[in-house]
C-alpha cells in the first residue's frame, strides 16, 4: 500500500542551498524511494517571484513522489502540518565575514520561526536547522519552542562530517564510502574538532583504524583538522558563495539517517542539545557521534578521549557559549 505523504518545510527555499535541496527531497534521496512528499517552501516577500519560478520549475520536472507544493511568504501556511523542517532561511556568511557578523540577523528570525513552528507543525515534528550560526539558532530555537521535544531540535554539522570523510578518502586513496566513524564535536565553524581517533576504514584485510593507515601524526593533527574547519570559508572564497550542493546533501543523510536508522556499527555526527555527555555542558547545541533507530538519535557513549581531544572539546564548547551569551544579547 503506498505510504502517507510527509510534509517537508524548507525554509530559504529561493536560496541557494534550496534550489538544491528541494529536487533531492521531491526525488526521494531524503526519505527514500517509497515515500510520497509535499513540500512547503517558505522565503521572505523580495524573493516571492523566484520562489514561485523554483515552484514552476518542480512541477515541470514531474516528480513520480511530489504530491503537492506549497510555496508562501506566509510563515503560518509554510508550517501548517509539517513533519520535517529544514530551516535554511537567513543571511549568509559573504566573504570577509565572521559567523559571529551574521548572528544578530539571523537569531531574531530564528525567535519568531520557533514559535510559528511550535504552533502549527505537527505533533514531533523533526527539526534540522542549516542557517548559520546553525547550533546557536537551533538553540533559540528550542527555547523559545518550549513545546517541541528537545530531541527533535537539531543542526547540520553532517557536511562537516562529510568533508572529514572525503579528506580520509583522498589521503589513503580509499573509497569514501570504505571509511567511517569519524566525529565533529562541538560548533558547526573553525573550532569545531574533526577527530579521527575511532574512524576506521574497510579494506581487504579487514577494518583497520586510520591512525594505523595514516600514520602521519602531523597531517592528522595539521591540515586535516584545519582542512574540515576552513572548508566552508574556502569555499566561499572559491565560489563567492557558500557551499550549496554539499549543504543540501548532507541535509538529506541527516534527515535520512535520523528517521531511517544509521547502518549498524556505523556513527554520524549531529548537533544536539548536550545532556552533558563527555563533560560537554548542558545547554548548549553540540555536535556528538549519534546513532539512530526508530526515528531518534542516541549519543555515542564510552569512547576514550585524550588530553589533546579534550582541550578540543572544551574549547569548541566554550565558543558556544559565548555565542549562547552574544545571541540572547541581540535579543534583548
Ligand atoms: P541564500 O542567501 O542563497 O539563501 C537564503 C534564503 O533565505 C534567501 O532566499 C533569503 O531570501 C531567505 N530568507 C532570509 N530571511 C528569511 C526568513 N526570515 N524566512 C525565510 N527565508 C528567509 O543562502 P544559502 O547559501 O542558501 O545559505 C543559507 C544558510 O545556510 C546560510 O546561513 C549559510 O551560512 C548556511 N549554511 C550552513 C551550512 C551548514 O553546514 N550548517 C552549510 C552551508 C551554508
Ligand atoms: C559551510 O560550512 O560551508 C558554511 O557553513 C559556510 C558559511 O559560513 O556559510
């Protein structure tokens, strides 16, 4: 019997990262193969026209799974029913940019989405915040949707997960999809701490851990880890842009692996509301290793963490708390 249509809110979906993200979700690569959608698409009155020509546009590519779009300046109709939203909306970082510069434009919308959300979304709805800065917006967010379980609130740092993955990859000459458990910890910008500690890679003689088959201590403690952090600016930089195809596709593994299930003994990274797992305060959004089943996420409990990763840890967590402080200072 076919399934029950979901109903997918992108918010920004006349940007960028949106005109990217809608064909993935109508063509199933979010929610898989079977699964019918209507997505609401929601931008702000200057953008009104290009958001009806991105609407025209997925009419005219006939999606078999699209069974309704719904495309509106009205942030009441956008969340009226949804079951996922990916909220993408907001001022991007231009070149030259600290993340910090964007916060104030981008908290204020974030308050008074929250509460759009909470009162005309569906009951559990999932939440996956993408605009920057996406783990102090997620935490707005959450505080001023009192409503919304906790555990439905969460932001993208799977791209930078993602990018972790690539840089293995192309390090060992690997397959990317042959390489897994890596972690981003902490805040999706340059403190974040891309780890490689309990990452493996398959090969033909089983699976081996990458510190073994990297074995160069200075790659994995230097440009790696600056690689991951400075890749969205160096996109930037490249494209003029930020990063659009990445984004969006890894807003779909998030979403996908969070209602469909993590491959067994394989992690991803989320940004979630800390319970205070390995130390991190409460409080704040922060990117752990999760697992997922049954439409909710654990986090990755009892990995060894070293004095070097600790400092990253905390360092990154202390960032996010003066990004906490900053945002409730532009809103007050
Ligand atoms: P963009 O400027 O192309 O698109 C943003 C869209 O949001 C625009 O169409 C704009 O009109 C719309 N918008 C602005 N205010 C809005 C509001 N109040 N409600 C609804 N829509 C609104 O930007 P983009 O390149 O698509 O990037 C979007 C965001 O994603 C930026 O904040 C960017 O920094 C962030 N980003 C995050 C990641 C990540 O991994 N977390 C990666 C890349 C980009
Ligand atoms: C990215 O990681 O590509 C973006 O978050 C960069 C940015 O600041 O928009």
């Amino acid at each position: 019997m076919a399934k029950d249509p979901v109903r997918v809110l992108v918010t920004g979906a006349a940007g960028q990262i949106g005109y990217a993200l809608v064909p993935m979700i109508a063509r199933g690569v979010m929610l898989g193969s079977d699964q019918p959608v209507i997505l609401h698409m929601l931008d702000i009155p200057p953008a009104a026209e290009a958001l009806n020509g991105v609407k025209m546009e997925l009419v005219d590519a006939a999606f078999p799974l699209l069974k309704g779009v719904v495309a509106t300046t009205d942030v009441t109709e956008a969340c009226a029913g949804v079951n996922i939203a990916i909220m993408v909306g907001g001022f991007p970082r231009k070149e030259g940019m600290e993340r910090k510069d964007v916060m104030s434009k981008n908290v204020s919308i974030y308050k008074s989405q929250a509460s759009a959300l909470e009162k005309h979304a569906a009951a559990n709805c999932k939440v996956l915040v993408v605009a920057n800065p996406a783990n102090t917006n997620a935490l707005i967010l959450k505080e001023f949707a009192p409503s919304i379980p906790e555990k439905n609130i969460s932001c993208l740092t799977r791209l930078d997960h993602n990018r972790a993955l690539g840089q293995v990859s192309e390090k060992l000459n690997v397959q990317v999809c042959d390489v897994k458990n890596v972690i981003i910890w902490g805040n999706h910008s340059s403190t974040q701490y891309p780890d490689v500690n309990h990452a493996t890679v398959k090969t033909p003689a089983g699976e081996k851990p990458v510190r073994e088959l990297v074995a160069d201590d200075e790659w994995l403690k230097g440009e790696f880890i600056a690689t991951v952090q400075q890749r969205g600016a160096a996109i930037i930089k490249a494209r003029k842009f930020s990063s659009a195809l990445s984004a969006a596709s890894s807003a779909c593994d998030h979403i996908r692996d969070w209602v469909l299930g993590t491959p067994e003994g394989t992690w991803v990274s989320m940004g979630v509301y800390s319970d205070g797992s390995y130390n991190v305060p409460t409080g704040l959004i922060y990117s752990f290793p999760v697992t997922c089943r049954n439409g909710e996420w654990s986090i990755v409990q009892g990995l060894g963490i070293d004095e070097y990763s600790r400092k990253k840890l905390d360092l990154t967590a202390e960032e996010l708390s003066e990004e906490k402080a900053l945002a409730y200072s532009c809103l007050s």
